[in-house]
C-alpha cells in the first residue's frame, strides 16, 4: 500500500533561497530602527556569517550576528543573534574572523565604560549553532584608559584569531600605538588589558594583519615616527612574540627624506602567498603633484628578506591618485624567474572621476599589464563613479571586487577581473559590472564581502524600506547570480515513486538541474546518490537566462521503500553549482489499492497533451478532475465515463488542459456503474506541470 506525504513548497513571499533578482536580494535584518556597519566573513561551509550594529528599538547600538547558509538561509534567531545583550547600548562598528568550526569571533567598540576609560573593545565568540561561547557582556579585549580604536582581525586557521588596534594610552610614547590580542574559543587569551606591539615616538596606525600558516600572524602599518612616513612589518608569535629582530620591527620602504615634497607612505594591504607575504601601500608622487599616489608593492620572505631589492612602482606616472590598494598573488608558474609567481593590486583611482582600477606586475619586477606609462585597466567604469570597495582573491588569479556604485541613486555593482585584466561579467547591464543590489530606492552602501570557493557572498546597508538593514547576495565567478526558486514539491502519490515538481521565477544562466537523494536511516544522514541532471534527462535543461516563471518535473523510480531527502541542485552555464534546501519523504512499496492504479503522466511537463496510465480490476465509471494549488476545480476532462476493467491510457489533449502556465492536481474518482456508489478515489492528487 503506497503511503504518501504531503506536498512541502516554498511561498513566494516566504522563499529562504539566494534570488537572482538584482531588485530583491536577500534580507539578513530588515527590523525597524538602524542596522548598519555589516562585516562579514565565510561560514566554512559555503555560507557567510554577518555581523552589524543594530538600533532596533531606538535605545542605542547593539552588536548583532546572523548565519546564512549555502543556500541563503538563515541559521540562527530570525533577525539575528545579540552578541553582548548584557553590555549597554554603545556597541559600534564590528569586525568578524571565522572560528573556522562554522562560528565567528567579533570585535566591536564599545563606550560601556566611556566617563573613566574611553572607548575600548569587546568580543564575542559565537558557536556555528548561534551559541555565545562567552557571557552576555561579551569579554573585554582591551579596557586601559584613553581611547582603543580601528580594530583589525585575522583568523589563525586553526581556530583562534589575533586582533589589532591603534591605542591612545597616555601609559605609552605617543598615541596612537598598536596593541594586540589573541582570540581563543573559550576565553581573550592576553587579558584585559592586551599587548603592545610598537611605542615608538610618533604615530602607529592603519595596521594590516594576515595569518602566518603556522599559528602566529604577519602586520604591515603606517609609520611616522620616521620622516617621511615609512611602512614597517612585523611577523608575531602564538605568545605574542615579536619575531623579527628589530624591536618595533623592520622597515620595508621609505621614500628618500632630500625630496623637496616628502613621499609618504601609507594605506598598507598585506596578504600572504605560501611561505611569502605580498604587500601593496599607495605613495606620495614627490616629482609630479598632479600626480598625486602611486601604488607600490613588494613580496618578503618568512625571514625578513624582500624578494625585489626595490619597492615595485605599480603605477607610478598614472594621472591621478591610486589609492587603498589591495594586493593578491596572480597564481602564476614563471620558470626561470625568481619567485615563480608576480603580483597584482586593484585600487582606487580619481583619473577622470572616482573609479576601479588594476596593474598586473610578473614575476621578473619589471615587466606588467598595462605597460607603465599606459593607461590604467578599468574595473569599474569612471562615468559612474564609486566610493568603498571589498575583494576576494577567486584563484587561480583572478579577483571578485564589489562596490558601492553612484548610478541608480546608489548601489552595489561586482566584477570578476584576472592577471590579463580580463573582465568575467561582460553579459551584465553593462561592461563595467553586474547589478548586485539595482534597486532605485536602496540606497546601498558599506558593502562587505566574504569569500566562497565558487565565488562570494556580499552584505551591505541597504535603505529600500526606509530606515538602515542588511541585505545580502550570492555571487558566482561566472557572473551569474543563482536562480530565484518560487518552489520546489516532493510527493510520493504511488508504490515506489516519488514526483518531484519545482517551479522557478527567473533564471541566470542556468544550464540546468541535478537531482540528488539520501536515506535517512536511524536519524544518520548518509550520502548523496546521484539520481539524474540535464546531461542525462532533457527535462531538467534550465532556461538560461530567463525573466519568466517556469515550471520543472521528474518522477524517480529507483528509490524502493524508505525515507529519503531529496536535493534540488541548479547548475549554470560554466559548472558552478547551487545546492537548494532539500525535502523529506516517505515511500512504502506494494501492490495498488484493491487492485486500482493511477499512473504519471506522459509527457509531464505538458504543452500539447498529455496520457494518464490507469489500471482497473473491475469496471467503473470515472471522473477526472485538474484543480489549480488552492483547490479550484480549472479543469474536468472525464465526467461521467465508463471503462471495462484493465490498463486504460488517459489521452488529455491540450483543448482539455487548463490554459496558463502552471502547477496543477490532477485526482481521480471511479464509481461502481450499478449502484453509483464511490468504490476508489486517488490517495494524494497527481503532480502535472503545464507550460503555455
């Protein structure tokens, strides 16, 4: 006897999944009152984690964190997780590290204990499960006095995180200072009251931090204790050992001090590349004041030794100021050149406007893209204007950037650019990025990016209901945003099938879809099996890219009794998949009801007409009704007909099927012919997709 569950759907005003529409996007906290400052950073499982500060309820600033799936939904408390409800109302600006166990560690500013001590900085450590590891005041990273400000925050890779800040403490030389921090699951390693990095004379600020493989951390930072300003490094221990010989650690450039106009060096970016660590800072053009900031970079050894004996002048000469630079390996093998792989940087320039641009350096240090001298590779296109931007590296060699855009009274733009300054997103609105967030109304701003293996996840301040929250969006490296699923059935109406039915509202370069399947057996989650995809069945091919609604359907045959998940995957045009949130049901097999069956239709989906198989033991009258989803009767193709006993094929042609595109129930009634009484009737209604 077939047993069977009911339909489980995802509503349109109620869908969880990541959408392809540039004017929808994904809300991570939509409540009224102020959600700002998002950061953001990978969940491990090709999810993100986004942090914010929160005014929800109009008393002052919380610190706030939701999880977000592969998928795009929500994983803890709808609206967000409080990181420090006990702590006051003065919790501002987070930074976010992975635990790299699916969790965070958050930083933020806090004013709790402003009249004696300034501002300081508090954490929290919160489990993959939306679980507080700390208390509810969250734990102290730093509470001397004067004001600790501007945190940065790495993880370590093996489940701890370091932070660094520019400290005011009238305890040290001058102000601001670095100190420093490590973050571990149970407890602020250090203390309350941190380690200083540097006391120099002068000023310390703008640090740039990046793991170091091995448990310990490398940081780039502004130094103007000397003149000019300089970039100095310093490579840091699990125990907060400075590494490198120097005690405030070593210079790597310094712009000659006999230029009339000083060439000052600041805005560092550090990132590492196996056993290198790659650096990019802008500089101060000394010989052309039109000229304005250069960008410079360089690679060092774990040893201290810079790779090119002088600063690579990445664009140098190019009109206008290039500045903010972010600096990533460009993946490349060079053989016979030493170190086998350059670099690039993608920065910001005023050439003509505020605008993205790139310079690709090889391995040699003299040879790049563009040439020097020529004009700068566009990421973002001048005529439109930009201000902030976030990237990720995207290997091998090339980088997902996304930023805030001015065009549409602003927004959130992206695109994929490589070591040959390629752009990836030629097919969107336009050459210069694909929409993100387009809507008129929002306002967008603050964008921050996470990094996914198959692309990233981008969250930002966003205004379209009138007040600031978070809104969110998936992005894959090929440019396509995943499809909007309006829903996704699964129904086992007969003996050892299930009908698997799905309906999607538009389409971004979708090449198609995969089906997937797993018992579950004694509460374990086994394995996926693969069932079937668009390159083995044509009705799963998608649609490419698709404004349209559009319907889908399957039906497997090979699952035999039991309960199983399925598992909706949509696959685009370049490989990249997209899982989706997969249903539950139970299959029991054995003969039909008193010998009645009632079979899938063929075709399914259907345009032209369709056949319904039956099967008989007796004689009956039938009745065949087609309701739409909310049970209207749209269609009765049989009424009232008599069939002998046997196998029938229920011819339906496209005159007897309802007339829009749509999903709809097909239920069948017998009655015995002598008395008119009910002798069978379908257990669950028969799946049937129509397309006009």
């Amino acid at each position: 006897m077939g047993l069977t569950i009911g339909i489980l759907a995802i509503p349109r005003n109620a869908r969880s999944q990541w959408v392809s529409d540039s004017t929808t996007n994904t809300p991570v906290c939509a409540l009224a009152g102020i959600q700002d400052s998002p950061a953001a950073c990978s969940d491990g499982s090709e999810g993100a984690i986004v942090a914010w500060e929160d005014a929800r309820g109009g008393s002052g600033f919380k610190v706030y964190a939701q999880r977000l799936d592969a998928t795009g939904k929500p994983l803890w408390q709808k609206n967000g997780v409080a990181l420090a409800p006990a702590g006051g109302i003065s919790q501002r600006y987070p930074v976010i590290a992975s635990d790299g166990q699916g969790g965070a560690y958050v930083v933020w500013q806090d004013w709790r204990n402003s009249a004696s001590l300034g501002i300081d900085l508090y954490a929290q450590h919160i489990t993959k499960d939306g679980v507080r590891a700390w208390d509810t005041l969250g734990q102290a990273v730093i509470t001397q006095t004067a004001d600790q400000t501007n945190p940065v925050i790495t993880a370590d890779g093996f489940g701890n995180a370091y932070v660094v800040w520019e400290d005011n403490n009238t305890l040290v030389q001058s102000q601001p200072d670095l100190g420093m921090n490590r973050l571990s699951p149970n407890s602020v390693a250090w203390g309350s009251t941190g380690v200083i990095l540097t006391n120099e004379s002068s000023k310390q600020r703008r640090p740039s931090i990046c793991e170091d493989g091995t448990h310990g951390f490398y940081i780039a930072w502004d130094n103007d204790h000397t003149t000019p300003s300089s970039i100095t490094a310093q490579h840091v221990d699990s125990l907060g050992h400075s590494l490198w010989t120097t005690p405030y650690g070593i210079t790597i450039y310094q712009g000659a001090s006999s230029q009339p106009t000083q060439p000052n060096a600041k805005n560092v970016n550090i990132r590492r590349d196996g056993n290198q660590l790659l650096l990019a800072w802008e500089v101060t053009n000394p010989s052309n004041l039109a000229d304005g900031q250069d960008v410079y970079a360089n690679r060092l050894l774990s040893n201290a030794t810079k790779v090119y004996y002088s600063a690579l002048q990445m664009t140098n000469n190019y009109q206008g100021n290039e500045t903010t630079p972010l600096v990533f390996s460009d993946d490349s093998v060079e053989s016979g050149s030493w170190p086998y792989a350059g670099l690039y940087v993608v920065f910001q320039s005023s050439f003509l406007g505020p605008h993205l641009g790139m310079v690709r350096m090889f391995a040699d240090g003299v040879a790049q893209i563009p040439p020097l001298n020529g004009a700068i590779a566009q990421v973002s296109s001048n005529a439109y204007g930009m201000n902030g931007f976030r990237a990720v590296p995207c290997p091998p060699g090339s980088a997902l950037v996304v930023w805030n855009d001015a065009r549409l009274d602003s927004c959130i733009f992206a695109q994929r650019v490589d070591r040959l300054t390629k752009h990836y997103f030629p097919s969107a609105t336009n050459y210069w990025g694909l929409p993100i967030c387009a809507r008129s109304s929002s306002k967008a701003t603050q964008v921050t990016l996470a990094p996914r293996t198959n692309g990233g996840i981008a969250a930002w301040t966003d205004y379209r209901n009138g007040n600031a929250d978070i809104y969110a969006q998936l992005i894959f490296k090929d440019g396509s945003l995943p499809i909007e699923l309006s829903s996704f059935n699964v129904i086992s109406p007969r003996s050892g099938e299930v009908d698997l039915s799905w309906e999607t509202a538009s389409e971004a370069s979708c090449a198609g879809f995969e089906i997937q399947r797993r018992p579950i057996v004694n509460s374990a989650d086994n394995t996926w099996t693969f069932i079937a995809d668009y390159a083995t069945n044509g009705s799963l091919c998608g649609a490419g890219t698709s404004n349209q609604s559009r319907h889908y359907a399957y039906v497997d045959r090979s699952a035999g009794s039991g309960v199983f998940e399925y598992r909706l995957i949509d696959i685009s045009l370049s490989g990249e998949k997209h899982n989706h949130e997969a249903k539950l049901v139970s299959i029991t097999e054995g003969s039909a009801v008193g010998g009645f069956a009632f079979g899938r239709c063929t075709p399914n989906p259907v345009q032209d007409g369709t056949s319904l198989p039956i099967t008989l033991p007796t004689a009956a009258v039938l009745d065949l009704t087609i309701s739409d989803m909310a049970g209207r009767i749209v269609a009765h193709p049989i009424a009232g007909a008599l069939f002998a006993a046997g196998d029938h094929a229920l011819t339906l042609p496209q005159s007897q099927l309802p007339s829009t595109s749509g999903m709809y129930l097909a239920s069948l009634v017998a009655y015995d012919p002598t008395t008119g009484g009910m002798i069978w009737h379908t257990p669950r209604p028969l799946m049937i997709a129509v397309i006009r």
